[in-house]
C-alpha cells in the first residue's frame, strides 16, 4: 500500500493540475473500491510536459506494475522492454506453522481505463526489447522528439542541442 501511495504521489507530477482517476483497489473483505486520483496541487514543478519512456522487463512486479499501467492507460509514457511479472492482488502472508506460510489476496488493482486488473496477465510494453536494448531503444526515441520539437531551432543553443542528438543518433547507426 506504501508503494502505491509512492507511486501516486510520483505520478502526480507527471500530469496537469485537473484530478485524474489512476487506478483503484477493490477490498474484498470490505466490499469496497478505493480510487487513487492525483491532486490539482503538487509541491514542486509539473512535469506534465515531458516525454516520458518507461523501461519494463520481467522483474517488474505489484507497485512498479501498478505505476506502468497506470502510465501506459493513460497513454502519459511509452513503455519499452520485456512483459512484466503479472502481480497485482495485494495481500497478507500468515504464519501456518514454522515450515509453512500462506498467502492470501485481499484486494485487486483496477485500472479505471481498461476496468481490468494484470494479475497473471501482466503489462506488454509497446515496444519489445530485451533488458539490455531497452535504454538504447529509449535514447533512440528521446533523441528523436528532441529533433522533431525543435525543427528549426530559434537559437544557438537550441541549434548546439540539436546538432549534438543528431550526432548521437548518427552514433547509433540510426
């Protein structure tokens, strides 16, 4: 719960001022659905209007699961590696004797955009890439936008920046 808590708190950064619903946690055990929504007031800058690359891979579980889908429903993130590891049922462990321990779920996560929860399932990136091509495939993509933003730069540094990512890219064989 601390984890998604973290997670929203992030994410809040990453979007305008206006509420937005991220996910929400079904309680079985209460019969109730808990929303996870941003809030119009954030201490520090909004970050509303970066490009954002999310790297994934199969190692990725329960919070970090929740914070890509999130990004990816919500179409704020490209997200760019392997298939997760499809845990998303939050629960409790109990002690059943001293060799053995049980693990019950008690909620489900929802993203409020599909209504559907990735437990077994797991979230698929957009682009597929092993662990290792992933950074490379995600500098490949920023040093793009920063080419197809500026266009035509407006001022020598922009012209420098500009340069120097169509060098990178040229680096990169692309």
């Amino acid at each position: 719960m601390a984890d998604q808590q973290q997670a929203v708190k992030f994410q809040q950064h990453l979007f305008g001022g206006v509420p937005v619903l991220m996910h929400s946690i079904y309680w079985r055990n209460e019969d109730h659905l808990q929303g996870y929504w941003t809030r119009p007031n954030v201490p520090g800058p909004r970050l509303n209007h970066l490009h954002i690359c999310l790297l994934i891979g199969n190692d990725i579980f329960s919070a970090g699961e929740q914070f890509a889908s999130d990004l990816k429903a919500h179409q704020r993130a490209v997200l760019i590696g392997e298939t997760t590891g499809g845990g998303a049922h939050p629960g409790a462990s109990y002690r059943l004797n001293s060799h053995f321990e049980l693990f019950i779920p008690t909620r489900s996560a929802i993203n409020p955009i599909t209504n559907q929860c990735w437990e077994g399932s797991a979230i698929n990136p957009d682009i597929s890439g092993s662990e290792y091509d992933a950074l490379q495939i995600a500098h490949q993509i920023a040093l793009k936008a920063i080419i197809d933003e500026f266009g035509y730069p407006y001022s020598a540094s922009q012209d420098q920046l500009l340069e120097e990512a169509r060098e990178a890219l040229k680096h990169l064989g692309i």
